[in-house]
C-alpha cells in the first residue's frame, strides 16, 4: 500500500513523524521508501542516505535547503540516468533553484533514451542554442527523413551546435550527389538503410540478385566519390545495421541474397570508399544504436505506413551518432590523457602495498588493470599524449620498470607530476609544459574527491565518470566518444590499409596450408628463467589453481616454494611462452632437484 | 477522461505541432496548421513514448480529431 502513495501530497511534517517514529522503533527506513520520497520532492536526514548515488543524494539536497553547489550540479547533468523519475525531478528542481542551464544539460544528456525530458527546459533551450556555433546541414534518404531531421537539432544542441537544416526531396540522393552544393552547407548527412539497394527478386537466380546489389552499390558508390571530387564538404554517412529477421534463415550470411550478406556488402564497400575519401566520414550504426534492442530498431507499422525506416529511438540515437562525429570533425579529440596511479593505472596503493603487492598482470583483479593500460596503449597509437598526475611519492614511477606486469613504461608518459600538489595546479603546469590548453586534457581518477575537485577548480578540464569497478573500465573507455578519431592521419590510414592487404594474404595462404604449418607458422617461443620475488606469488598461485595439467597431487604455497629456492639443491624455474599472436605470460613451472652435478626435473 | 491525460495530450501538440492553443475532442487537422501527413507521423511515436502504449496500424488512420486520440489512449488504459 505504501508503495502507491502519491508523497509529493503528503505534508513534509507528517513525513518527517513517520521517519522519525521508524527509527524510535530502531528499524530503518528502507531504501525504496527513501528514495520515492526524495523522487516526490522530501528532503531526509543525509546520513539516511549516505549509499544512496549522487543524483539522489544531489535531489535530495536541491529538495532541502542547504545552499546548492554547483560543482556537484555540473557533474550530475553529464550523468545518463536510468530511474526517468529520478531524471525528471532533478530538472524541474535544478530549475526552481537557479540552475537552468544545468538542467537543461540534464535534459539534452538523457534526451536520446527519454526525449519527454526536453518538454520543461524547452525555453531554455531556444535562448541556449542562440549562443551556439550554426552548422547548415543538407540532408539526403532514400526512405523518409523527416523525423530524423526534427532529432537532429536537440542531438546537435547537445554536442555544442545550433543546427540550420535542409531536407532534400524524398528519395533524392543520387541527384543531389551529383550536383553537390559547396557555398550554402557546412556539411551533408545521408541517413542510409537497405531501401536504397535492394528489393530482393525472389524470382531471380541468387547470381543475378547479387549482380544487381552490386550493380546498385556501385551506383551509389560512384555519386559519392563522384561528390567528393566536385565538393570539399564532408558528407557523414550510417553503416546499414545488420538485420535481425534473416532473409534466408540459417544461410543469410552465406548465400548472396540474404539479407545480412547484402548489408555486409553494402558496408564493406562503404568501408573501402571511406578509406580512400577523408571527406566520408562513416557512422557505425551498430554502435550508435548499441542501447536498443535489434528488435526495436524498426517500427514496421512506420515503415508502411510512412516509409519511415528506423524507430523512434533508433532515429534519435542515430542523430546522435552523428552529433558526436560532427562534434569530433569540428573540435578533434582531447589531446592528452592525465591518467592517476594508485587504483586507476594499478590496483592497490603504492605506498602501502610496495611494487610488488600492486596488483597489474595476467590474473584478477590485476588483468583488468592490465587491459586498461593497453587502452592506454592504444588511445596513444591513436595520437593522444600520455601524462601521470599522481598525489604520490616520486619514487612511484620505479613501478613501471619494476613491476613484471605493468606493460605501460615510464617512456611512454610525455610528462608527469607525482607528487603532493593539489591536481587542479598540477594539470596547469603539465599544460604549460606540453604546450596545450587544459581543454585538450582528459582526467582520468579513481576518487571522486579528486574528480570533484578538477571540475571545480580546471573545468575546461574533460573529467568523465570513472567506473568503480576495475572490470568495467576498458569496456567504458573504449565507448568514451569524446576520445574517437573521427579519421586517423593520412599516414596512419595508409598503413592500416596495407596491413589489411597483408593480412588478407596471409589469410588466404594460411587456409591452404596444413596444421603442422600452422604451429609451425605461430613462431612459439618459450623462454626460461629462475623464479624471483616477484614473479614467487604467480607461481605459488599457479600451484593453487592449477588440476588439468598438474600430474601429481602436490600443491607447494608461497613459503614451500620459498623455502626450495633458498635451498642449495633445488631450483624453482618458470617459463613465458609467446607467440606471433602475443605474449601469454607465465604458463609453465617446474622444480628441479640438483644433486652434484645431476639435475633433475621433478614432475609437478 | 482523467485531467492528467488532456494535459499531457495538450502538451504533446505543442512539441509536435507547436500549438498552443485550446484544444477540445472535436480539434481536427483542420484546426491545428501543423497537423499535416508528415506531422501525423511524429505524432504517433510521441503518443507511444508518453503512454508507453504501441498502436496498431489501424489505429493511425483512425485519429481524425482529439476525441479519437482519447478514446485509443482509454482503449490502452492510460
């Protein structure tokens, strides 16, 4: 019965006896109760509430009246918030108490999963985009793009532009790709899906039916480089999304007219265009439509009825996959990444744990810290400088070179600062030194204290939300689109190419040849050493898990182990294997009894 | 008819159709100047999303008025 009470009628007085009588009774409140009523518009005791995530909490003092602070309300409206209830009260309340661009950011943040949001800070958003950068867009389909085009101007609000748009006659694209208009855009948009290529025949031989995809991409593919060589626009295209209802059951990808072997052709051929043209910037649908169900990427009833071909959610989540490439085309990525250690580049603390207690390596919870760094890795291949901004003794930094599983080297970092200087001030004087604004850094920290500071006192400074668990990290950062290229140098696309082209090869040798010339081919390597201190826990770990490959019952811990390498007449080894395909880390080990001038291998 | 609803279908006509105006069971496209084909279409997928309904095929075309979107909206139970 409770659960259905309306609370934003109930009097705060009679609201403030319940609780009060709850805790007389000693139980607590629980937490669902708590949270309809801070939802409804209560302010609680924050002590109640102290587990509660900080839009809660942040509504909770919006309800009270303490004074509100704004740092806190930044962070809150960068936030994708799932409870919409939650969502909505924290913008009407962010409003009535002075913080209306704030919930306005709220609202265009949460806009693609709930557009409904947008309805209160409506105003607010025509006087915000006045003050905007104005892009002209021309938009193209071969299917209705009316309400694609209507998503486009709160999508590009939400990335920092006012949007002036254009809609070209339904079904216009070949034409207008022929004829491109330089003077009066910014840039054009065609919002592609397989109505442009394909009615498939069933009464056609499935050869003919492919011929006549291609014959159709090829169309296409000709007015688009035909665009870029008679315009310098640049033209941002979506991939087609794979289709979840097969056209030929269990063969769809195999057979030449299934629907999701036509899709991957069309996208292939795309790919390829768009690697030889800079001006095609390609959006991947897939990835833009990554939160809705495949299901719910179309609305039948809307693609008959208006030849509409996306859903309502899929349309805005479209537009704002292209919102965050224009984002990416005008202002690039962040130029630096200032990364902390303890806990965000490895787990544990420096100075409590000592090098070799920090955990970094191939088993858990380390590997995830492992596979964060090789994100790390990977946004520097992509050309963003790397720095460590650490509250840290100096002698911190040895970790790179000591610790066997950190793959980060110290030469990796263009700067650092580990010391006891507040970050805020640190960040100011690495920006000085490499030369960059502090809106080319993004910070990543574990604390939220940290984090709060940095917005507070460098707000230019990008500080996203960290996940609290190590496990979620890589995934997260690698869907960070604030970080994503939108086209890698000339140089780098080049070279990517040609790796492509070799792969391929190796590809098509290698499915000729025989197994023993694929574990010939691996170039498997095995290399032997003495175990140490620091590779002793490893070891001792791989006595404790291992059964498939162990032969005998023995399980040697830490102190047996320690105790026969200290012992004249035996000798612990382990061996690191690798391969063409990586390094596999520490995968054997072995005890070796000595006896004069007799070794022996003991078989464990 | 509860209050809540004809305030939200109210509200729903000014995002879609930026009217502002009164509107009672008997407003038609001939009242409102967005209402038209184009429009029409981004009306239903805003009803859908507000009242977390799914209409049918049907009952896009039968929308001639405000009343009709009331008495689909109470046929879904909202």
């Amino acid at each position: 019965m409770l659960q259905s009470i309306d609370w934003a009628k109930v009097d705060s007085e009679k609201i403030t006896n319940m609780l009060t009588s709850l805790d007389e009774a000693g139980k607590k409140a629980p937490p669902w109760l708590l949270n309809a009523l801070i939802t409804s518009g209560h302010a609680v005791d924050d002590a109640k509430i102290e587990r509660f995530s900080l839009p809660l909490k942040f509504l909770n003092r919006l309800n009270g009246s303490d004074d509100v602070d704004q740092t806190s309300a930044i962070d809150v409206a960068s936030r994708l918030i799932d409870d919409k209830d939650l969502t909505r009260a924290l913008i009407k309340r962010m409003k009535e108490r002075g913080l209306a661009g704030e919930a306005l950011q709220l609202a265009l943040t949460n806009w693609a999963s709930s557009p409904q949001l947008m309805r209160p800070v409506a105003s607010t958003l025509k006087h915000h985009v006045e003050g905007l950068p104005e892009v002209k867009l021309r938009v193209l389909g071969f299917s209705t793009t009316h309400p694609f085009c209507e998503d486009l101007a709160p999508a590009f609000a939400g990335a920092g532009f006012k949007t002036d748009i254009v809609e070209a006659n339904f079904g216009e694209v070949i034409p207008e790709l022929l004829r491109p208009v330089d003077g009066a855009y910014d840039a054009y948009i065609l919002l592609l899906d397989m109505a442009g290529f394909h009615a498939p025949d069933w009464r056609l031989e499935t050869s003919a039916g492919t011929q006549m995809l291609n014959d159709r991409i090829d169309l296409i593919v000709s007015a688009l480089a035909s665009f870029a060589s008679q315009s310098s626009l640049p033209i941002f295209i979506n991939t087609v999304s794979m289709a979840p209802t097969p056209a030929i059951g269990f063969l769809d990808q195999q057979l030449g007219d299934g629907s999701n072997a036509s899709i991957k052709l069309v996208n292939e051929r795309l790919c390829d265009l768009a690697s030889q043209q800079n001006q095609i910037v390609l959006i991947d649908s897939f990835v833009a439509m990554n939160t809705i169900a495949p299901a719910n990427w179309s609305d039948p009833k809307m693609w008959f009825y208006g030849r509409i071909p996306y859903s309502a959610d899929a349309t805005r989540a479209l537009a704002d996959g292209f919102a965050r490439a224009w984002r990416a085309e005008k202002k690039g990525p962040p130029k630096v990444l200032a990364i902390d250690l303890d806990n965000t580049m490895w787990g544990g603390i420096f100075g409590e744990d000592g090098v070799h207690g920090l955990q970094c390596g191939d088993d858990f919870p380390g590997n995830a810290f492992k596979a964060m760094q090789s994100e790390f890795l990977r946004l520097k291949k992509q050309g963003m400088i790397l720095a460590i901004l650490s509250k840290n003794d100096p002698v911190a930094i040895t970790a790179f070179a000591d610790h066997p599983g950190i793959i980060l080297d110290e030469d990796d970092f263009v700067a650092h600062r580990i010391n006891w200087t507040p970050k805020p001030q640190n960040i100011r004087e690495l920006a000085t030194e490499i030369n960059v604004g502090l809106d080319s850094f993004v910070f990543l920290d574990d604390s939220p204290h940290e984090r709060e500071a940095m917005r507070a006192l460098a707000p230019q400074v990008y500080t996203p939300e960290l996940p609290d668990a190590p496990a979620r990290r890589p995934g997260w950062l690698r869907s960070l689109s604030k970080t994503w290229p939108i086209r890698l140098t000339k140089e780098d696309a080049e070279r990517s190419s040609m790796y492509q082209a070799r792969r391929k090869a190796s590809l098509m040798q290698s499915s000729a040849a025989s197994f023993e010339d694929y574990l010939a081919g691996l170039e498997q390597k095995l290399t032997l050493e003495e175990v140490s201190q620091a590779t002793l826990p490893r070891i001792a770990q791989m006595h404790q898990k291992t059964n498939q490959f162990n032969l005998t019952t023995k399980r040697f811990d830490e102190s047996d182990l320690k105790a026969m390498m200290e012992d004249e007449h035996q000798m612990v080894v382990l061996g690191r294997a690798n391969d063409k395909f990586g390094d596999h880390g520490i995968s054997i080990c072995a005890t070796i009894a000595i006896e004069g001038d007799k070794a022996e291998l003991k078989p464990c | 008819m509860s209050k809540d609803v004809r305030t939200e279908v109210a509200e729903i006509f000014e995002d879609v159709f930026e009217f502002e105006g009164d509107l009672n069971f008997k407003t038609s496209p001939d009242d409102v100047p967005g209402w038209d084909s184009l429009k029409h279409i981004a009306l239903v997928p805003t009803l859908e999303q507000n009242f977390d309904i799914s209409l049918s095929m049907d009952e896009m075309h039968e929308i001639q008025n405000v009343g009709d979107i009331h008495i689909i909206l109470e046929r879904h139970g909202a």
